[in-house]
C-alpha cells in the first residue's frame, strides 16, 4: 500500500473552487490508474489523500511509484486553461 497526498489542497480549492480541484484530481487519478492492475484499488481516504493497495511485491510497487513520478513530473494537467504541474516527493 502506498499513499498520495494533495499538499496544497486547501488552498488550491480556495482558489480554483471545487470543480476544477475535482478536475485535476481526475486527471490525476486516470494517470496512476493506467500504472495499475485490476487488481489494484485506489481508496480516496481524505479530501486530499488516496491510497493504493496491491498485491503486488514491493520492488514492483516502487517501480510503479517511480514511473508514476516521471509521469507526473514531466506533464502538467490542464483545467479550464489553467496549468497545474505536480511536483512528487517522499
């Protein structure tokens, strides 16, 4: 298991309003769901945090947590014609 936490949620939700914040969190998601299995489940625990569970070993899970990384890191997710880069970290 391994969790994603939105850092700055709070204050992106005050300025961009609900909507777009559910946006990019779409968006989000749709990039880490193509990394997984059926098999794998992403449980939304928080306003701003998601888990994924897997049965997968772990060596696996953190090739997918790097490639989800690179993913994130090298692409912003536009909303509305507002950009938003993803910054990863431990």
């Amino acid at each position: 298991m391994f969790l994603i936490k939105i850092q700055n949620y709070n204050t992106l939700l005050r300025n961009f309003g609900i909507d777009v914040i559910n946006s990019v969190i779409k968006e989000l998601l749709q990039i880490l769901s193509n990394q997984l299995n059926p098999t794998d489940t992403i449980f939304h625990t928080y306003e701003n945090e998601f888990a994924i569970v897997s049965d997968r070993r772990e060596e696996v899970l953190e090739h997918l947590i790097d490639s989800f990384q690179s993913q994130i890191a090298s692409n912003s997710i536009f909303v509305n014609g507002v950009g938003f880069h993803l910054v990863y970290s431990y």
